[in-house]
C-alpha cells in the first residue's frame, strides 16, 4: 500500500515532499487499520489526488463513529486505568494530520471515512 500511494503522489518535479507524503501515507495507514480492527473489515478504498490534496476514503461495516481518547478517559495499559494509555491514538492522528473529514453513513450498512490531506 504504501509503495503505491508513494507512486501516485511523488510522479514528478514540483511533487510534495517526503514529510507530506508520509502523512498521507500515515493517515490511510491508521484508516485501514481502524476499520480492520474496529469497523469489522474494510468494505471500501479509494485514493484521489486532486488540486486540494489527496483524498483518501475508506468504508466498513460498523455503524458506530470513531471515539478521540481523550487525557483522563481511564484508559490504562491493563484496562484498569492505573497506567499510561497504550494504543487509541490513531483517530486522533487522523484528525491532526487531515485537512478535513467526513464520515458517511452508508445505504447498505457502515460507514465511509472520508479525509482530505494537503499535499502543499
């Protein structure tokens, strides 16, 4: 995955540079994983680049839309909330790195994350 979307985005001269490109490569990294792990698998994903950025859409099967961890939340290493969080950190590195997000109910069931990356 990541030596495609490499290919896509860094074609020729006057391309994003290697620290853009990782994010996005970062972003659709934490998308798929989200939705192997917590969406029950990846029904959908798509790649565009366009004038904006690159967009990056990934759907799956779950209704349910993604939680931040917040600082305080309880959650611990050993599910006792007596350490640091391990994990969970993902959705909030989406957000961070991503311009936009959308996240679409679909007809059929789940969900389609949507996120736009800027590639200036």
């Amino acid at each position: 995955m990541e030596a495609s979307l490499r290919e896509w985005l860094v074609p020729a001269p006057g391309a994003p540079d290697t620290e853009v490109v990782g994010d996005a490569v970062l972003v659709t990294s934490e998308l798929v994983t989200n939705a192997l792990r917590h969406g029950g698998g990846m029904t959908s994903f798509d790649v565009e680049v366009t004038d904006e950025g690159c967009r990056v859409s990934v759907g799956d099967r779950s209704d349910q839309l993604p939680e931040s961890a917040g600082p305080g939340d309880g959650g611990g290493c050993d599910g006792e909330g007596g350490g640091p969080r391990v994990g969970g950190h993902g959705w909030r590195v989406i957000r961070r790195l991503a311009r936009s997000v959308t996240i679409t109910p679909q007809a059929h069931g789940g969900k389609r994350v949507s996120v736009l990356i800027s590639l200036a």
